[in-house]
C-alpha cells in the first residue's frame, strides 16, 4: 500500500515528544512509543502490519484539534525536566512499590493455588522493583547533576569540566538499556494479567492490585518517554556543543 504522507519518516517518539496526546493513539494500536520510540512511522506499520495511512490519518486529526492540549515537555529547559522527573516520576515509584509488594504477596497467598500466574507476576514485580530502584539512584547521583551542570553553565555562559565517565552518552546508554529491560518486563506482566483485567472471581484487593499495576505501568511509560525521547537526546545536542 502507497504511504501518502512524508510523516511516515517521522519517528514515533518525536511524534510523543512533540504532543503527547499521540500516546494514546499509538497505544492502542501496541506500539511501544518509549524504549522503541527510534522507530519511524513507516517501519513499525510495516513489522506490525498496520495500515500506515490510517494510522497517520488519526495522528493529523488528533493533531489538528485544539482540545486537550498536552503539556509540552518539550520546551521545558532541562534543569526543570530534571526536577520533574525526580519529583514527579522518581517519588512516585518509591511511593507505590512498597504498596504493591505488599498487595501481591497477600494475592498470592490468598488466591496463588487457584491462579498460580500470580507468582510470576509478584517475581517480576519484585525483580522490577529492585531495578528501578538502583537505576533511579544511578539517574539522582550520576547523570542528573551532570545534565544539571551543563544547563547551569549554559545560563552562566560557562564552561564544563569532563565529566569522569567520559561523555554523557555512556551513562544515557546504560540508562536506556535498564529502560529497555523493565519495558520488557512489564509487557510481560501485562500478558499475564490479561491487561490488567481481574479475573471473574477476584476480590477488591485483586481489583485493586491490577489498577495500580495498570496506573503504574502507564506512569513508567511516561518517565521513560521524557528521558528517552526528550531528555536524553537534548543532553547528548548539549555537551556536544560544549566540545565544539
């Protein structure tokens, strides 16, 4: 099928970048806009086999309509997105991991011999858990102050030393590889929750259990956008310039 707009070049994250709105849309069809969010329009219909034009077709539309507006990370000088992403993503993980620990031991405990899928789920969530957690701290105590840094010298019209791990891309690299993992991960928790669907016989705690894992999944998918897609890239232009 002929693809008849030059947006189908256009990568799925600067698409999420530029209005996340886009989100949305890309969601529903199963296409990852965070840790694979290099992709460009064209390629990902192509794997997936989705009618590219219709697809653009919804973009331009949701594009072209005034309600709703996003915020726009985008503009958003990266000392603040920082700021953001820490008090905001960072916070809210830490709040909402020893919650959900607690909830899935007690599901497995109390229906673990009728749906043992809950086991697995709880190990991924536990191995989830713990990855975040050190990532979170290697962001707060490694690249956030570096990125921070460059930003603060820009304002100064300043310079800034080497950073000891080289260049800011060997940390963005690790950084984007544990992202990548725990997106993994949670597509794999997401399967086996049927998406978030409680079974017929679930409890209110088994309710509840699936919406915070569903809540919790969407706000990882929102962190990773902004520093992927946003963050990361703006990062990388800046020390760039710094060399030249």
């Amino acid at each position: 099928m002929e693809i008849l707009s030059n947006n189908a070049q256009k990568q799925i994250g600067q698409y999420v970048a530029d209005d996340y709105r886009t989100a949305a849309i890309f969601s529903k069809y199963g296409i990852d806009f965070c840790c694979k969010g290099n992709r460009t329009i064209e390629e990902v219909c192509t794997k997936k086999n989705i009618d590219a034009n219709q697809l653009l077709g919804e973009l331009e539309t949701l594009l072209n309509s005034k309600t709703n507006q996003s915020i726009d990370y985008n503009s958003w000088p990266m000392d603040l997105l920082v700021d953001y992403i820490e008090k905001k993503h960072h916070r809210y993980v830490e709040e909402k991991i020893p919650v959900l620990r607690q909830f899935l031991d007690k599901l497995c405990r109390v229906h673990g011999e009728r749906h043992r899928e809950l086991f697995e789920i709880n190990e991924l969530f536990i191995a989830s858990a713990k990855e975040l957690s050190a990532h979170m701290k290697k962001e707060e105590l490694i690249l956030f102050p570096f990125v921070k840094k460059m930003a603060s010298a820009v304002s100064s019209q300043s310079g800034v030393e080497e950073p000891y791990f080289g260049t800011v891309e060997n940390p963005i690299a690790m950084m984007m590889q544990e992202h990548d993992n725990e997106g993994e991960r949670f597509r794999k928790i997401a399967e086996l929750t049927n998406n978030y669907n409680p079974p017929a016989d679930a409890c209110n705690t088994y309710r509840v259990t699936y919406a915070m894992l569903d809540e919790f999944e969407k706000d990882l998918h929102l962190h990773i956008h902004l520093e992927n897609n946003i963050l990361f890239p703006k990062a990388v232009k800046l020390e760039q310039q710094f060399a030249e």
